[in-house]
C-alpha cells in the first residue's frame, strides 16, 4: 500500500493498492486544498509518483478533493479504467469540466478531448455488482478465474453516488476503503450501507475528534439565523461544496420556508453557483436513488429542490447585479454558493462586498481546511479580525456561525458504530484527518477492542 494523499491530512486522497505484485489499482486521485497544497511548494496537481503498475482507477465520489487530478493523472499517461457507481459517472464529467477551467486551461478543444478521453474510460457499477478481471480491467459480473480479485461498491451515504470500496482475494481476504462515510438522517440520501467484515479497514477520519449536533438541533440554529436576518435586513451566506452540501441545505430550507410561511416576509434563497446548479438538476432526475422521506415529501406536492422561493442565478453579469444591490440593500437572502472552504468561485465576492457589513452572518456547513480562507473566517471572525483574499484583507463585523450538524462526514460516534456493524475487523488504519481527529478516534477505536495504531 502507498498512500499518495490524504494519509495525514485531509485533501488530496489518492492511494495505491496492490492486488498482485506487479498490478495495482489507485483509490481516488483528489486535489490536494489549502496548506496541505502549499506544502513542498506544491500547487495540488502534480502527478509525482509512478504510474507504471497502476491498471485501474477507482474512484468513491465526485467530490474535488478525491478527483481533482484525475486530468493530470490522464495527461501523466495514465489510460487505464476509470470505475465508480452510475451517478458519480454522471456527476464527475461536471466536476473535472469546471476543475480544468478553475486550474489548467479555459481552451474548449484541450477541455472537450480530455472529456472525450475520461468519458470513454469510465466504467460505471451498480452498488454491489462485483467486478472482476486482470487487474481490474473487466466487466462487471461473475467471478473470474480463482485468481482473480473482486471489487465491488457499496452505498456511504455522503454524497450522490457515493461508495465504500471493498477488494476481496479469493482466499476471502478482504480490504475495504471508506472513501468519505455519510451521517445518518441524511436529507434525500440513505444512510451508510453495514459493512459485511474488513481483514484491512483503511477509515476516514475527518470529525474523529467530534460529535455532531443533532438534525433538529442544527434545523433550530439555522432557523434563529435566518429569522435575525429576517429583523435585521442582512444577508445569510452559506459557502457550501456544490455536491452534496448544497441539494441537504435546499431540502432543508424549503421546509424551514414552509413552516414559517405567514410568519415571515418574503426571503428569497438565492443559488449562485453554475456547477451546483447543475448537480442539483441531475439530483432531480435521480428520484429512484432518494431515501424514502424525500420522496414522500416529493409526493405531498414538495419539490425540495425548486421551490417558489428558490432563485437560481444563471450568469456572470447577474451574479455581480446581485453582489452589489445586496450591498447597499437590506434586503433579506439567503445565498448558496461555492466554494465551500470559501478558496475560489462566486461566494469569494459575496464575503468581500459583505463580511464588513454587521447586518450579515456567514453560516459555515462543512469541514474547513487549515489554510484556506474558510477556516481564517472561523477562526478569526467571531473576534473581529479578517481575512486575505490574495492580496486583500477584509475586515469581519459579520456573525459568524459553524452548524456542524450539517457536515457530509460521519462523526465519532458514526465512525465507531460503522466498524461496529462488521462481523469481523482484522486491523483498521485511519487516513483523511487530521493528527488530533485520527488520535482520538483511535483511541476510541482501541478503547472498543480494536487493533487500531495511534497515529
């Protein structure tokens, strides 16, 4: 096993399994985020590691941090099958799309070819279908000859199409990657599948450290902010990732809407992001992939996804109409939009033109990386100081607010019960945290009985 990202640190999750001495496979190849892309002088992107054994890329789920350097992976001579669940295949052409205009070239010949290649590798499965062959380079279906290594997907509630990974040898050793376990209760998605039984269980451990505030705990919060925006004339700005993140929030702002519909006057939620615009129509059309109490809202006549009040803003020259009047207006919003550690896209204009405005609060929802803009916002905020945007430093008088119930990552107490659920686990190492969140939660593993190294 060689761990090319997110093994100390969050961002960037890439890693190297070897199913046979010569043939190995890459779990995910993501864009490596704020510090952890500043460290070595490294820009997040390059692909610095040989790609010679390499047959096959399996991918968990669209999110940046475990695909964005797919493109450089292809342009380092990589050519091999791309595997992941039928959603993420329709969700990842989206995301490497805008990931090579924010990062590589703009030129629509290069974008279309480098498409045109990833499309024509993809591999989609249907959560549990093992697939089998040399190196993984077959089909989905049967076991293949008694050397053969099976991989097969199953569902980890975190975002749209999102998957664990389990290999299994033909002796019945099995390896199992988390990619990013979901929380229960999630809004449109169902929960985290059990795992059957791992002999090597690699962990996510983003929120190890923590525990969640409840779904009707973070509902209330969120209510209390929209109603001082309501009193005040300020705005709500919610930095949210553009998969995932943004549909749970919509889903629950219509019934936050609806509920207080007489009450309060009419606020707008604004979505100004042209990628989550997007996810959020494939969202839609993927009804059959709900859990079961959204489609029962559905049914009742509520769309939680386009909904009366639900302002989607379609170009450039609207988005800046927007910053402005929301400036010097006072009119009450809510604005969704990317990105969601505040590094780049449209919500970098918003806090420019309103973090010195005291009327305006900034709601953060997910986990925010050490070094990037979001997580100086967090940091700094609530005590006055400020943030750099390149070469600018704004000054914050808005209110700041963390709804960690909101997070797309299990927590703690998830994490533990997901282990829980197998029947058997041989030894667990934990990737994708930080130092103080692996440390405590192999402590906490180790405190149930598992054999669980301290990082």
């Amino acid at each position: 096993m060689i761990h090319h990202g997110a093994f100390a640190g969050v961002t960037g999750s890439c890693h190297e399994l070897f199913l046979r001495p010569d043939d190995s496979v890459l779990i995910d190849c993501g864009m490596f985020q704020g510090a952890e892309a500043e460290a070595d002088g490294a820009t997040g992107r390059e692909i610095e590691f040989d790609l010679s054994h390499v047959r096959a890329l399996i991918v968990t789920h669209a999110h940046i941090d475990h695909v964005g350097r797919i493109p450089y992976l292809l342009m380092a001579g990589f050519h091999g099958p791309i595997y992941c669940t039928e959603a993420t295949a329709l969700l990842l052409p989206i995301v490497i799309e805008d990931a090579l205009k924010l990062g590589l070239t703009r030129d629509p010949e290069l974008i279309a070819g480098v498409l045109g290649a990833l499309r024509r590798m993809l591999r989609p499965v249907a959560y549990d279908a093992w697939v089998t062959g040399d190196g993984l380079a077959g089909s989905a279906g049967s076991a293949g000859s008694a050397g053969d290594v099976r991989m097969r997907f199953r569902q980890a509630g975190h975002i749209l199409g999102s998957a664990y990974v389990e290999f299994a040898w033909p002796d019945e050793y099995r390896v199992v990657f988390s990619g990013d376990i979901g929380c229960r209760n999630t809004p449109l998605l169902p929960d985290p599948e059990p795992l059957e039984y791992a002999d090597m269980l690699f962990l996510e451990s983003t929120y190890g450290d923590r525990l969640h505030e409840s779904r009707v705990d973070r509902a209330e919060r969120l209510r209390k902010v929209v109603e001082r925006c309501v009193s005040d004339g300020g705005a709500v700005l919610i930095p949210a990732f553009s998969i995932g993140r943004t549909q749970e929030l919509l889903y629950e702002i219509e019934q936050l809407i609806t509920s207080n519909d007489g009450i309060w006057p009419k606020i707008t939620v604004i979505l100004d992001s042209p990628m989550a615009s997007e996810f959020t129509a494939l969202y839609a059309e993927l009804t059959h992939l709900w859990d079961a109490d959204a489609l029962a809202r559905l049914s009742s006549g509520h769309n939680p996804l386009n909904f009366d009040r639900l302002h989607v803003v379609r170009t450039h020259v609207e988005h800046e109409h927007i910053v402005n009047f929301l400036r010097t207006s006072g009119e009450p919003c809510i604005v969704i939009a990317a990105s969601g550690m505040c590094t780049g896209g449209r919500m970098q204009n918003y806090l420019r033109a309103l973090l010195p405005d005291p009327r305006t609060d900034v709601v953060f929802v997910g986990y925010q990386a050490d070094g990037t803009p979001g997580r100086a916002i967090q940091q700094y905020g609530p005590t006055g100081g400020y943030v750099e945007f390149g070469d600018e430093r704004i000054h914050i008088n808005a209110q700041i607010h963390t709804l960690g119930g909101y997070s797309a990552h299990a927590d703690q107490a998830e994490l533990i019960d997901f282990v829980r659920s197998a029947s058997r686990i041989g030894e667990i190492r934990l990737i994708h945290g930080e130092l103080t969140a692996r440390t405590a939660l192999a402590q906490q593993l180790q405190a149930h009985g598992y054999r669980c190294p301290t990082p």
